[in-house]
C-alpha cells in the first residue's frame, strides 16, 4: 500500500486534505457546542 494518490493531483490532494480536515474542525466544534 501506498500513500501516494493514484487519480489527484498534488493540488487536489492537498484541496481535499483541507476540505476534510475543516469538515472534521466543523464536526468537533458542532460537538463541543
């Protein structure tokens, strides 16, 4: 197993590690509310 993506590009890996980190930092704050 790899953890280079097979179909993103760098940009689009690091847009979609970003988006899920800010989903996850929604879902926690949602949480602690």
């Amino acid at each position: 197993m790899s953890d280079e993506p097979n179909c993103l590009s760098p940009e689009e890996y690091q847009e979609g590690y970003r988006l899920a980190c800010l989903s996850h930092a929604c879902s926690e704050t949602h949480v602690d509310a």
